[in-house]
C-alpha cells in the first residue's frame, strides 16, 4: 500500500461509498424526467469536504468503479445499463466531484460565516453545477432531448433541492472538520 493511504484512510473511504449506496435508495421520481431526486449529490459533497480530495474521490470512485463492473450498488440496479443509461453523466461526475470539493474545501481556512460560505460554494459548484455540466449534456444524448429539454429534465427542478443540500454540507462539514481534520486520516 502506499505510504500516502492509510488504513484509517480507507475504512472512512468505505464507510462513505457505503453512505452514498444507501443514500441512492432514497429518491423520488418526476414525471417529466428519468432523473430522480437523491441524497447521492449531498453524500458527495460530504465525502469531499470531510475526507478531503484524495479519499473523498476514493470512497466515490469505488462504488462508481464498482457499479459499473455490475454489482448493484445504485438503486439497486449496476451495469453498463446504469452507467451509460440517462443519469450516468451525473454519476461519472461524482468523483470528480468530491476530489474538487476537498481540494477546494482544504484551502478554507477559520470558523466562522466566511468558512461557511466557502464550503457551500464549493459544495454548491462542484457537487451540484458540476454535475449537470457532464450530466444535462448525456441525458440529452440518451434520452433523444433536446438540450433545452434535457435542463428542463435535468437541471430546472433539482436547483432549489441542490442549493438547500450544499447547505446541509457546509453545516455539517464545518464543525466536523474541526473536531476531526482530514489530517488525522494519514
């Protein structure tokens, strides 16, 4: 192993690809749209923000790795029938997401108002933005929608949801990250 991995390292990294496994089981599905709404985008951004860049993108990572390779990890289902389906875009994304969130969010520095603000922008860009940056562009491409259809499916409803979990992670990371740093992971 690595000396850059720990072992307390890859136990938090399971227990949050186990965190957004379970998380995928909570969703409420549109009529208008193949996109349900979850609690997997909030399970990455904290990821990222509690585990830092390099075991929040693991924790993610395998179960997207895992999913794809068919075990069914994400709403029950796996498979390339997952993976390359109408939400895939979003789920390849989620990696990235959480390694940019934790880059950004290690550079936040005190307590106060001004970190949480910095921690919900970053939750906010990169856990949900970046998303539909890979995510409404797919959709369009799987489903036959046009891009205007595809924000309409896609990106539209889930705003106000994004916004108000990018909360929820910046107020919960925060005070986590005080007690327990991503440096007490290495």
């Amino acid at each position: 192993m690595p000396s850059f991995i720990t072992v307390r390292g890859l136990v938090f990294s399971t227990l949050f690809g186990a965190l957004l496994v379970a998380s995928s089981f909570l969703n409420l599905h549109l009529p208008f749209s193949p996109v349900p709404i979850t609690l997997q985008n909030l399970v990455v951004m904290l990821a990222g923000a509690i585990l830092g860049p390099l075991y929040g993108f693991l924790s993610i990572a395998l179960v997207v790795l895992l999913t794809a390779a068919g075990l069914p990890l994400l709403h029950g289902n796996g498979g390339p029938g997952l993976i390359f389906g109408p939400t895939g875009g979003f789920i390849w994304a989620y990696p990235f997401a959480a390694l940019l969130i934790g880059w950004t969010v290690s550079r936040i520095q005190g307590r106060g108002t001004a970190a949480w603000l910095g921690l919900f922008a970053a939750a906010e860009v990169f856990g949900s933005l970046l998303l539909y940056v890979t995510g409404v562009p797919w959709l369009s491409h799987v489903a036959g929608f046009s891009l205007q259809k595809a924000l309409a499916a896609g990106r539209y409803p889930y705003l106000p949801g994004d916004a108000v979990k990018a909360a929820v992670a910046a107020s919960v990371a925060l005070p986590i990250r005080r007690i327990f740093p991503v440096s007490r992971l290495k």
